[in-house]
C-alpha cells in the first residue's frame, strides 16, 4: 500500500509540475505578446452629440528590441481616433523612449494628454513577486532615474498636453471636454491641489465643459473619490496590469492598489458615496522586463466610443 500511495502522489506531483511548466511557456512566450483592442462605449456626452473615439494607451514598459509591441502600437493609427490619453508607465529600459518614438510616430497631430507613471521616472528594478501582496507603495532603492524631459519633449512634439497635477480643455467635433489629473499617486506625486488651481482657472476662463474626464496612472481610492468628487464623468486609469496573472474563473490576485479587485480592468462604475463616474482601467501593453509573463489576462490597449448619455 505505501508504495501506490507514493505512485500516486509522484504521478499528481509530476502532473502539477507539467501544469506549471505549460502555464509558464504560454505566459511568457504567447500571452504575454498576445496583444488585444478592447473596445468599450461610454455614454457621457450630451443629447445629439456626435460621438466621439478615445484611444487610451497604458503600461507600456517600452524595451528598446520589442519591435513587436512597438509595430502593433503604431498600426492603431487606423483606427483614426479623437483623441489619445496615455496614462502612463511608458518606459522599461533606459533606452525605451527608441521603441517609444517608434510607437507613437504616426499619431502626431491627433489630439493627446498624458500622465506619468512611477516606471516614467525610474528604471525597473529585480524584486520579488510576493512584494505586491504586503507594501504595493515601496519607493525603490537606489532607482534608476529615467530621462523624464526627453519623453516629455517627445509627447509635447506630438501635439499632446500634460495632465500631470493640471487641467485643460480640448475642441472636439463641436464639444468643450475638460481634462484634469494628476501625477502618479503610487508614488505619491499626486497634488490635487495644485490641479484644483489648474482647473479653477480652466473653469472660470470659459463656458462650462459638455463632458468632465479625469486621468491618472494608478486607480486609487483618493484619486477616484476626488475624480468623482468634482464631476468626473469618466476616469482612465492603468498601472495595475489587470493583475498581470490571473486565476481563470477567479480574476486577479492583486491590484498593486487599493481599488477592488473586481474593478482590477475593464469598465465599470466609480461611486464615492456621493457622486459616480465611469471607470475605465486598462490591463496595459507591457510588463517589467523582470517579470516577462502574463497570464489568463491579455496586454491590452482600450479603444473607446463616447456617445450621448440619452
């Protein structure tokens, strides 16, 4: 008897093992490039408006070499749409911006704003894994600092506007739309006040805005309540890689925040208590370099249809 017992458990050792083996090639190898247009319609804009097409970009984690992402990228020019919000992580190589500039190079002249993520400032960093399930917040040590200018200069050569801890108003098939953010909270850059000076003076220069959209990187709790709070219509967000891997049938194991995990991607409806915004957070193109795998959830970009909300 001990000796099929010890049969049998080699055999589901050996199974699990193979299991294991297999999820980690066709993350590493097929999903993790697996890329994937999500589309989604979100109903904001006033009566009779014609709508309008957001594309919203997110996690990039740009590497020099990956040629593939960058080509996939750059071919969205297609989808001919209004408006771009990046929102942010663009950079995961000290010489990202290359892939970067290749990526974006067709999208000069339509309209964009921006927000930057911590991976905009600093390079990435080994670490492991278990840390995103204690402090998601840790400021890395001795970090890598990226060159933030020149990726700004980039995005400014573009046509696009920054939204970092500001606010602005863009012209769009007839319509004012306001846009506000700030800087990455995870780090904590994030200055509301400094966006509500923004924003008091966007609001006090002209007619009131038909459509409100704020914009961070990561999707935390003080951000959305203060998103919604001042009359956000829609918030885009990223920075939590739809929880990179997943459990099919489960969803997401962590958040790298504090949002929900049933809200970890995708849309869905922001409540503060109060008020309530659409939300929409991207799962992101890319991963660390450090960490090359994803699995039961897609790199994704988001290609969003604004339309009158009756």
């Amino acid at each position: 008897m001990p000796d099929l017992v010890s049969s049998a458990l080699r055999r589901t050792l050996g199974a699990v093992a193979a299991a294991g083996a297999a999820a980690t090639v066709w993350g590493t190898l097929i999903e993790r490039t697996a890329f994937t247009l999500r589309t989604a319609t979100v109903p904001i804009l006033p009566a009779g408006a014609e709508p309008i097409t957001v594309l919203h970009l997110s996690d990039l984690h740009m590497a020099p070499w990956q040629r593939r992402k960058q080509k996939w990228v750059s071919d969205l020019v297609a989808l001919q749409p209004d408006l771009i919000v990046d929102t942010g992580d663009n950079l995961g190589h000290a010489e990202g911006l290359l892939g970067i500039r290749a990526a974006f190079a067709g999208f000069e002249g339509i309209p964009g704003v921006y927000v930057w993520g911590s991976n905009d400032y600093f390079g990435p960093q080994a670490k492991n894994p278990l840390r995103y399930f204690g402090d998601v917040s840790q400021t890395p040590a001795n970090p890598q600092l990226l060159d933030l200018d020149a990726l700004e200069g980039a995005f400014t050569g573009l046509g696009w506007q920054s939204l970092n801890n500001r606010a602005t108003t863009l012209q769009i098939k007839g319509l004012t739309l306001e846009l506000f953010g700030v800087d990455d909270p995870h780090r904590r850059f994030d200055r509301i006040d400094e966006m509500d000076a923004s924003l008091d003076g966007v609001r006090s220069a002209g007619p009131a805005a038909d459509v409100s959209i704020g914009v961070a990187h990561a999707p935390y709790r003080r951000v959305l309540d203060g998103f919604a709070a001042r009359g956000a219509d829609a918030i885009l967000a990223g920075h939590t890689h739809g929880g990179q891997v997943c459990v099919p049938g489960y969803g997401a194991l962590v958040t790298n925040c504090d949002i929900p995990r049933e809200q970890v991607k995708g849309l869905s409806i922001w409540d503060d208590g109060s008020s309530s915004s659409w939300l929409n957070v991207s799962a992101g193109l890319g991963t660390s370099i450090y960490a090359p795998i994803r699995f039961a959830c897609r790199p994704e970009a988001s290609f969003l249809t604004l339309i009158p909300s009756s």
